[in-house]
C-alpha cells in the first residue's frame, strides 16, 4: 500500500515536470497573445482617447478595396506557390530517394540545405543580385546577345515567387521523401506487372501512396509562404502586395495596433480555412498527415 | 498439352558474380512447376527474368512458342505474386483486383463481374470494400492471387508467397493454393525454399543450387530417386556419412562404420539414408537388407513424426531412424540395443 502511493506520487512529479513547460509555452506563447489579440482588434480610440468595444477595424479591411485585393491576392498566390513548390520537389524527392544512390543522395541533400544555413535574408539579397536589371543574368544575356535591353524581373511578382518558392521548396521535399522511402518498390513493379503506363504508376500508385507526406509538405509551405514577409518586400517590391506588408504597416508605420490585430486575425481565419478546405478536399485526415 | 514456358540455356551475370547459370527447363501447360532452392541460389533472379522485370545475359524465354526478347513486363502473358504480396495499401480490396482491368481499359460492369467472380473463387466474396490493412495474412495472400489471377494470365508466377505466413495457416494454403491451381488451370511456376510446400503442391520440381538446376523431375522421384548428392540432402530428413575407405564390397564411413554394400559407385565419397528407409527388426530372410545393431540414445517424440536417435554399434556414427507410431514399438526405451536393416537400393551414395 505504502510503496503503491510512493510509486503514485513519483510518477506525478515526473508528469508535471514534463507537462509545466508545455502548458507554460502554450498558454503564455501561444494563448494569451492570441486572446490578447483577438480583444484588441475590436477596441477603437474613441474621442475622449478611451478604448472601447467597436467593429470598425473590420469595417474598415471590408470597405477598403486595397485590404482585401491584397488579402486575395495573398491566399491565391500562396496556394499557387504551395502548387508549384510541389511541382519542383516531388522530381527532386522521387530522384533522391528512389533513382539515385544513398551516397549520392545524401551529398545532394546536403546541398539542398545549404541555403537554409545562411538564413532568408541573405538568399533573397542574393537573388536581388541574380535577378535585377544589372544583375547577373541581365548581363549574361545582353553579352551573349539574346536581348539589348535588360528584362525587368525584380520587383515583380515573377522575383517575388521565385524568392518564396526557393525558400520553402526544402519543406516539401522532405515530408514526401519520408514517405517514399517507405514505398516499397515492388509496388511500382506490381503496378507495372498489372500493364500499367508511367504515368498511371505515377498517378494511381506514387503520388497517392505519398499523400501524407504530400500534404504535410503543402501544409507547411502555405504556412511559411503566406506568413513571410521578407521575399515579398524585398523581392516583390512596391508592386507585389503581400498581407504581412499590410499587417507591418498597420502596426509600425500607422501605429494603429488594434488594426493590425484584426489584420493579423484575418490571415489566421483564412490560411486556417484554405488548410481546411484543402484537407477536406484531398480525403486526409491532420493526424495521420502529423505522424 | 503443349509446352507453355520454355527456358533456354538461361544465364544471368552480375558484375562480379552469376545469379543463373545455363539454366535449361520446360513447362507443361496447366502444370504446376516448382523451383526450390535455399536462399541466395538465384531462384529469384531466375523469376524476375521470366517476368520481365531483368534482363537475361544468355539464353532466351519462351513463352507460347514466342520468344520474350526486348518485351517489357507490362506486356509479358504472366503475372507475378511478389514474395511481400505488394497490395496497394491506399485502394480496398476490389479497387486492387480491379487494377489490372482497369488498365486494359474494360467496362466498368465487365470489371465489377470479374472482381466479384474472383472474389468469389478466392473465398472473400463480400470484402470488396474493404481495407487491405484490415485484412488478415491469408485473406492479403488471397487478393494477392486473385488480382494476378483476374488478368487471366498464361503463367501465375509466385514468390514464396507462403514465406510471411505463420506455420499453421502455410500448411493450410499451400493445400488451398493447389486445389484453387487445379481448378482454374492455370500454370503455376511457383518458387520456394520450403520443399514441403514444393512437394505438396507440384507436378514438376526443380531444386536449384549455385545458380544451377540440380535436378527436375516429380516430388516423388525427387525424394525416391535423388541424382546428386545435394539433392539427396536437400529435400527430405537424411542421415549423411562421409566414406573413409572401401574394402571389397563394403565402404566404412569416417566414424568407423562398416557397411556391406555390393555394387556400390566406386567414385561416391558421401552416403545417405532416410530415416524412414531404416526398417526395425528385420527379417532374417530378407535379401539385400543390409543389417546391423544400434543403441537408442535418445528418443525425439513429434506424433507422427517421431525419431530414433541411435549410435551405430561398433562406430561412432550417429543414426536417426523414423519411428512408427503403431503400438508395436511402445516398449522401446533409451538405452536399448536394437536390430536395423536398410534396402541396399535405400542406401545412396554420390
């Protein structure tokens, strides 16, 4: 009996001293900013200078046109990057993992990465280096002679794509490697045995097989694409609007922060509600995609 | 019936070793052909040739009188049962039997017809919907079959698809798998390294070793009449000596024993004797019954299956020898002396 409540009461203490930091960062880090913020972004200033209880800050996204273009815009082409950086990296994780071999694999891997280890900022400076109208491929080109004028690719929503699809395409070619290495290859030899094409081995038996990995991938490239604000800003220019510009601006050059949280609330409904959507669409389910 | 599958002086080279060497073999149509071999022997490579999935180094495969050369698997008249089954875990049952149709481009009430006839054929009408992961070892193995069977194939080939299963349930389909193949009629060219499962269920075996054919023939003279000494110690239980000399017409073995043997090969350095060949008590009378006396050292009760560990008396030889579960040989105890007399034509040596 003794010995039952001394093992009782140790397997508590090591719970709550694996719990207490969780919840700490949960509620400190992830819920109080966000209650926070979802107050904030219904309280106004009023004439006498007091806060209080108003819908006018998403009467105000709703009423002005360049809010919610931007908004669109940014959840459109969030989604068309998602689609594209999937387009690129599922080639690259179907080579690494299936075509090539493991050593080769791994030093191609390692390559990969290395653009991670300098950090965003520094890769989008370099691409403003590759990309612009005196940069280094301009200049390629007007000396072999294919153009006399310098094309205008920075500033435009071409750089600003290229920029957020070279720093989230590694995010989708890992989840879809993890799970093709699981593939086992005499599934693809089955389907070949059973007269399939190429492309129905692709299509009925690859890529389904690799859904997980797919959508898990897709899920983190949205999320890293329609939150950055670097690429946008840097690559995109004055042209390319991006909702984390806005939300920046609200907050930083308008000083209006209860605009911003509203803002900031917006593109959390909504990058929520595409993954929903998206989820629902494809028949996965987030636990299994998680694992 | 005519040949279906003809191989030809097949070999396969890999860079620095040879998976199948001038392997040379025929099928008859509607037979079930075994190949048996320990792992590592090239059975598989031998089958992956046959369905297209590698290229031969030599030699030819014919298939209905027409050479495979240069045709991909996709278009080869047979279908394969991987050794891991390989179902398609993100389609239901149906939906992989359904595949192969499907790819053929055939109505989809023709599909659902032959779906559910194959179903039906393998015992798991009413699964269609089901889940692959929900199933059970033998039901996977059944859709396995079935969608390879359902493209009505010339040849079925099946890589040990017996292996993952547990003993009880292999002993039940290696008798369901022969009964369904005699049904449907369709050849079976089967590879294992199990020779229980080869020699229940073939009208053909071909025990494979280093690349090479050993031996084809039926299960039984496999067992009766091996033509190696590999053979002879591959299939089957066997006691094996090793010959020290020979004397006349008598050959005594490195641990002493003196056998007489008339008319044994002159060449031969190893001896084989089933345990079962071993008769208890023989008759006296007996002509070319080679007779001698054992001590039981240990018995080794397994049902119908039991042993007699022995040693020879007089050697040093270890001699195990079947022993028949009828009620004449109840008294028999450890440490009883005991008269044993084996055919000469029993005896084996290579």
């Amino acid at each position: 009996m003794n010995s039952n409540s001394n093992n009782q009461s140790g397997f508590n203490i090591t719970f709550y001293l694996l719990i207490v930091p969780v919840l700490i960062w949960l509620i400190f880090m992830i819920v109080i900013p966000h209650v926070e913020m979802f107050i904030s972004s219904f309280l106004v200033e009023d004439d006498m200078g007091d806060m209080v209880f108003s819908f006018a800050n998403y009467i105000e996204f709703f009423s002005q046109k360049i809010y919610w273009l931007t908004f669109v815009k940014t959840a459109a082409y969030s989604v068309g990057v998602t689609i594209l950086a999937f387009i690129i990296a599922f080639p690259i994780a179907f080579y690494l993992t299936k075509v090539t071999s493991k050593k080769n694999a791994g030093f191609l891997m390692v390559l990969l990465l290395i653009p991670l280890w300098v950090g965003e900022l520094v890769t989008v400076y370099g691409w403003m280096v590759l990309l612009g109208d005196h940069g280094v491929i301009n200049h390629a080109l007007i000396t072999i002679g294919i153009i006399n004028e310098p094309l205008n690719m920075l500033y435009t929503n071409f750089s600003m794509v290229v920029g957020l699809l070279y720093m989230s395409m590694l995010f989708m070619v890992i989840p879809v490697m993890s799970t093709l290495q699981s593939m086992d290859d005499s599934l693809i030899e089955a389907a070949c045995d059973l007269g399939a094409s190429k492309w129905d081995i692709y299509t009925k038996i690859i890529i389904p097989y690799s859904m997980p990995g797919i959508t898990s991938g897709a899920i983190i490239v949205f999320m890293l694409v329609i939150g950055d604000y670097l690429a946008p800003n840097l690559l995109g220019g004055k042209n390319s609007l991006w909702f984390t510009e806005q939300i920046y601006n609200s907050f930083l050059q308008t000083f209006n922060w209860n605009e911003g949280a509203a803002f900031g609330f917006l593109l959390l409904m909504i990058s929520s509600a595409i993954i929903w959507l998206a989820l629902k669409l494809s028949g996965q389910k987030l636990e299994k995609v998680g694992s | 019936m005519g040949k279906i599958l003809e191989v030809k002086n097949l070999s396969k080279h890999f860079d620095d070793f040879t998976a199948v060497k001038k392997v040379d073999f025929s099928v008859e149509e509607g037979g079930f052909f075994s190949i048996l071999g320990s792992s590592g022997c090239g059975k598989t490579t031998l089958l992956r040739i046959i369905a297209g999935f590698q290229q031969e180094s030599e030699g030819e495969v014919i298939i209905h009188g027409q050479s495979m050369k240069g045709i991909p698997p996709e278009k080869r008249p047979v279908n394969i049962v991987f050794q891991n089954l390989a179902l398609f875990p993100m389609m239901n049952v149906g939906q992989n039997i359904a595949f192969g149709l499907k790819r053929k481009k055939l109505k989809a009430a023709e599909i659902n017809f032959k779906v559910n006839e194959m179903l039906e054929r393998v015992g798991l009408n009413g699964y269609e919907n089901k889940k692959v992961t929900e199933l059970s070892g033998g039901q996977k193995q059944r859709v396995a079959i079935a969608r390879s069977l359902v493209m009505n194939p010339s040849i079925l080939l099946l890589d040990e698809p017996l292996g993952a299963l547990d003993r009880k349930l292999r002993e039940h389909m290696k008798v369901e798998l022969k009964l369904l193949q005699k049904e449907i009629g369709t050849t079976f060219v089967y590879i294992t390294h199990d020779q229980s499962e080869a020699l229940v269920m073939s009208d053909q075996v071909a025990v494979m070793h280093d690349g090479q054919f050993e031996q084809i023939d039926t299960p039984r003279n496999l067992y009766k009449n091996p033509k190696t000494a590999f053979v002879a110690g591959f299939v089957g239980d066997t006691n094996r000596f090793e010959i020290e000399s020979k004397e006349g017409d008598s050959i005594i073995t490195q641990g002493g024993w003196k056998l007489k043997l008339p008319n044994h090969s002159e060449a031969a350095d190893e001896l084989y004797i089933r345990p079962e060949a071993l008769i208890l008590n023989p008759d006296n009378n007996l002509n070319d019954v080679v007779q001698f006396e054992v001590t039981i050292t240990t018995i080794l009760f397994d049902g119908s299956n039991t042993k007699l560990s022995t040693m020879v008396s007089g050697s040093n030889e270890e001699l195990l020898i079947s022993l028949p579960q009828n009620a004449q040989f109840d008294s028999i105890e450890e440490g009883h002396k005991l008269n044993v007399g084996v055919h000469s034509d029993d005896v084996k040596c290579f």
